[in-house]
C-alpha cells in the first residue's frame, strides 16, 4: 500500500504574538497527519493542539541563532481526522506559525528518519535540509521551512511538491511544508528556494515515513492434513504439486 498521491487536506496559517487557529479542514480520510511549526521562541517553545485532542509525537528542533526555529510533529492512527478539523498553537512570545498536511496510506509504526539544518543571516536563496536515506522503498518524505522575511512569491522545492505555505500578515515570519513520495529507498536532500535574502535566519526539518504494507495472502507453504515434502505439498495423504 502506497500514500495518497497528493494530501487529504492542507493548513497553514502564521501569527505575531497571538494565539493561532487555522481553518477547519476536512481530515476523516487520514491515517497520519504532518505538522511543521517555526517560532522564535528559543526558550519557550509554542505548544501545539488541535480539535481532536491528538498527541503529537514532535522530531527535533533545528534551531538557527540568529532568528527561527523549526519543528515537525506527526500523529498516526485510524480515524485521527474530522471533518472539521482545526489545529492551533498556543501564544508565541513574538512569531510562530504552522503548516499542515494529511495523508492516508501510513504504516502503524511510521517514523523512520529525520534531519534539519540552519542558516545565518545573509545566506542566500537556496537552502539544503541535509537531507534523509529512507530505510524503506516508498516512504514519504515531509520537509519544513521557516524564513524570513516574506518573500514576494513564497518558496519552492527542487523534490516533491509544496503542500502548503502561509506568511504572517505584518511580513514578519513564514512557513512552509512539502512532501515527495522517495519509490526507492536513496538518499534526498530537499532543497528549498525563496526569492529574497532571508535577513535573520532560515531553519528547515527533513523526515521519511514508512508506508503501510502491501497486502496479499499467506507466505510459504501450506501444509493440510500431511507433511511437507520436497516438490509439492501432502494434503491427506496425496500429494499436491
């Protein structure tokens, strides 16, 4: 079993000092929900929540001195989504913000590896994560950017396909999430590129997923009534080749 090729649904939304709600979202048909958060909050990081009172397993944070910080969140399961589903983070001290993707077709056990990287001030256009190698052939790979300031067409990848991005209204803080389904199990590195000299920092997370197994029947040899014998199988005493 793969993952949807494109998101069950996509929110994002970004703030200056408030608390932070996106708009509802149908999610009933996910099985594993994204959430990459930035904020400048380098010591008291925002608390993440949604409609559902999900608990979110949250990967490392990569942190850029200068400015921003980025993390991703996930939580999986059957019928973790609603259809009116809302997520949210608590008052940041300055910015923050959240961009979220749905996806069906997870493994139960899905994490499988994570990475990140930062920027300084100044550093240019274009920014690597430092990329993943998936342990497994069809894992999705999510990728999260925070930057600043906003850029005049927000950002793009070189891998995949961005699933949703959103700028803080005063243009102090954005945030973006993206997502490539890896069909075999190689290193990628996802590199992001905005349109402007970012002025106090970038910070991006990397991270694969494991996809559901495929189905299919029983492995192996089946034995009724008799014993396995080389060549063919003994079902009540006659032998099955």
């Amino acid at each position: 079993m793969a993952y949807s090729a494109s998101p069950v649904a996509s929110a994002a939304k970004a703030v200056n000092a408030v608390a932070c709600t996106t708009a509802a979202v149908n999610m009933s048909s996910a099985d594993i929900i994204f959430v990459h958060v930035v904020d400048d909050d380098r010591t008291t990081r925002v608390t993440l929540g949604d409609s559902q009172g999900l608990t979110w397993s949250p990967l490392t944070t990569h942190d850029c001195s200068d400015f921003i910080g980025s993390k991703l969140y996930y939580c999986q399961g059957a019928g973790i989504g609603s259809a009116s589903h809302t997520f949210n983070i608590g008052t940041p001290a300055s910015v923050a913000g959240l961009a979220v993707l749905g996806f069906s077709g997870s493994a139960s056990s899905p994490f499988d590896q994570q990475n990140g990287n930062n920027y300084p001030f100044g550093s240019g256009f274009q920014f690597q994560t430092n990329g993943v190698t998936p342990g497994f052939a069809n894992e999705i790979v999510i990728t999260g950017l925070g930057w600043y300031p906003p850029t005049t067409t927000l950002a793009a990848v070189d891998i995949g396909a961005i699933g949703v991005q959103a700028q803080e209204s005063g243009g102090i803080i954005c945030v973006g999430i993206s997502y490539h389904v890896q069909t075999t199990a190689t290193a990628e590195d996802v590199q992001w590129t905005i349109d402007v000299t970012h002025q106090r920092g970038v910070a991006l997370s990397i991270a694969s997923f494991k996809a559901a197994a495929a189905g299919g029947g029983t492995f192996g040899p089946i034995v009724q009534g008799g014993s396995l014998t080389r060549g063919g199988l003994i079902r009540g005493g006659r032998l099955v080749t």
